[in-house]
C-alpha cells in the first residue's frame, strides 16, 4: 500500500511540475526564445503561451524596452594628435528576439566596440576647434554607422549622446586664459560702449539744454525790449498829455547831467548844443526871483549856447 502511494505522490509532482513548465506566462515588452532538443522553434509574444513540457525550452528572455546604455570614457585622437576624453551614451532597442540572440554573442559587448571604433575614426577626421563645436555632427554621424550595423542584429539605435569631451589639461588651461581673455575684450567693449552711449546722451543734453537757454533769452529780450518800448511810449505819451513847459524841460535835463559823468570809465563827457537852450530856460526861471539872478543866468545861457555848441570838459569828480 505504501509503494502505490509513494508512486502517486511522485505522479501529482510530475504533472504539477509538467503543467508549470507547459504554462509560460511572458511580461508585456518582452519576449522569449523557444529551442526544441535545442534548436530554434519559435518566439514567445507577452502573455500566456502554452509549451511542451521537457521538450521544449526557453532559451532567452529579451527585453524589448528601449535601453540605455553608457560607456565609459574612451581615449580618442583627433586630426590635431590630440588626445581627448569622450564619454557616451547609446539609446537602443531590440527589435527581433531572435536576431538579437542568435547573430550576435553579446550585442551589448558588440555596441560598445562599435561605438568606440566608429568615434575613433569620426574624430580623427576633426581638429580639436571642430570636436567641441560638433557634437551634433558627431552624434548623427555615429548613429547613421551604429543603426546600419545593428540592424542585422535585430537592434535600432534611436540615439547616441556625447555626454562629455574633455581635452587635456594644458589644453584646459590655454582655452580658459582664451575665454578669460575673450571675456574681458567682451566686458572692454561694452564699457567703451557704454561710455560713449554716455557721451552722446550728455551732447544731446547740452544741445538741447543750450537750444532751450538760447530760446528762452531771446525771448526775454523780446519782452525786455517790447517792455521798454512800452515804457518809453506810454513815457512820451505822458509827457506830450501834460504838455511841460521849456522850465521844467531845462530843470529836468540838468538833473541827468550828473547821469552822464557816473562810471569808472567815464574820463570826459560832452555838453550838447542844447545845454545853452536849458540854462537859458533855467536863468528865465530864477530872473523871476530877482534882478541878480536873471542877468547871470542870461548871460551864462546866451554865452553856453554862443561858445560852444558841443564841448568837452573834464569829468568832475
């Protein structure tokens, strides 16, 4: 009794391992390689796939997500015999399970030395100027090489990334002083710009500061003198309204003979023709007040006026 159920025990494991191996459940993105007595048979697409238990066997499971994959930094040698630091970055996919298992040993071993090799010989076509201004360049010419050799692999490669170029060390140093340089020519240029926009801002100003003085003293000259002539009319105006005498016309024009000589610069003034015309009015104003006055004053007047129309004097201080 005990064999016969040490026997059935043994055929419930059998079948439970037989359905477990006849059952594959593969992932979404995913796919396997089925070998028959180890020969390709078929692929697996994601979901559940029925196998023959024993006979059939997974050989591979392939992910079919696009990949990333960075390499590390590879010595490369540009046109100028430089050597220089590149370090990159390849975006894959895996496009047929099978070509990716069975045409290559390793296609990401494979990626990588074709990486380096296809870089190698597209750098060394370029001096150093070219590598670090070209990275675009560089990175679609190393796509194109890469996407043609993979293709038979079953892989595309969507996209190659130069993640850093690093030149020597010395290299390093001359093309910093060269920036530092650049930048104070930078920093030189705009301040000279700067100062001469300044310029040219302060000329303006003062041009037009000047314009506006010029403008405005013309104008207060015009009032000035649109002022004074006001002033002289409606002067002359008064006088001609009250109608002065030849007495207080005398009085008034030897009141501003003492005018005349006021200034520093004023040497010598002249006595006009007229003054005799006013001291004579004058003596007929005092011969009023007495016999004395009058005889002086005409003579004084009748003499100044037949003596000298116009005469200098000394100034009297």
């Amino acid at each position: 009794m005990e064999p016969i159920i040490i026997v059935l025990i043994i055929l419930v494991v059998l079948v439970f391992v037989a359905l477990i191996k006849t059952i594959q459940v593969i992932p979404q993105a995913s796919a396997a390689i089925v070998e028959r007595f180890g020969r390709y048979t078929r692929t697996l697409n994601a979901g559940l796939n029925i196998v023959v238990p024993f006979i059939d066997s997974i050989r591979n499971r392939v992910d079919l997500r696009e990949q990333v994959v960075p390499f590390p930094p590879q010595p490369v040698i540009t046109q100028d015999n430089l050597v220089v630091n590149i370090d990159t970055v390849i975006y894959y996919q895996v496009t047929d399970a099978r070509a990716a298992t069975y045409e290559v040993a390793s296609y990401i071993q494979a990626i990588e030395q074709l990486t380096v090799t296809t870089l190698r010989n597209i750098i060394g076509g370029m001096d150093l100027e070219r590598t670090l201004t070209s990275r675009e360049e560089i990175n679609a010419a190393l796509r194109g090489v890469l996407d043609e050799a993979t293709g038979k692999w079953g892989i595309r490669v969507n996209r190659v990334e130069l993640k850093a170029i690093e030149p020597p060390t010395s290299i390093q140093d001359s093309m910093e002083k060269q920036m530092r340089a650049d930048r104070d020519k930078r920093a030189a240029i705009l301040q000279a710009e700067g100062v001469r926009q300044s310029e040219i801002l302060r000329a303006e100003g003062e041009k037009q500061s000047s314009i506006l003085r010029a403008e405005g003293d013309a104008k207060a000259a015009a009032l000035r003198a649109e002022g004074e002539a006001q002033a002289i009319r409606t002067v002359f105006e008064s006088i001609h309204a009250g109608d002065p005498d030849q007495k207080l016309l005398s009085y008034q024009y030897l009141q501003m003979l003492p005018k005349i000589a006021e200034g520093d610069a004023n040497k010598l003034w002249i006595v006009p023709s007229e003054i005799g015309d006013a001291l004579k009015g004058l003596g007929g104003a005092f011969g009023n007040f007495g016999p004395m006055a009058g005889g002086n004053g005409g003579g004084s007047a009748a003499t100044g006026k037949e003596a000298a129309p116009r005469r200098e004097q000394p100034r009297i201080d």
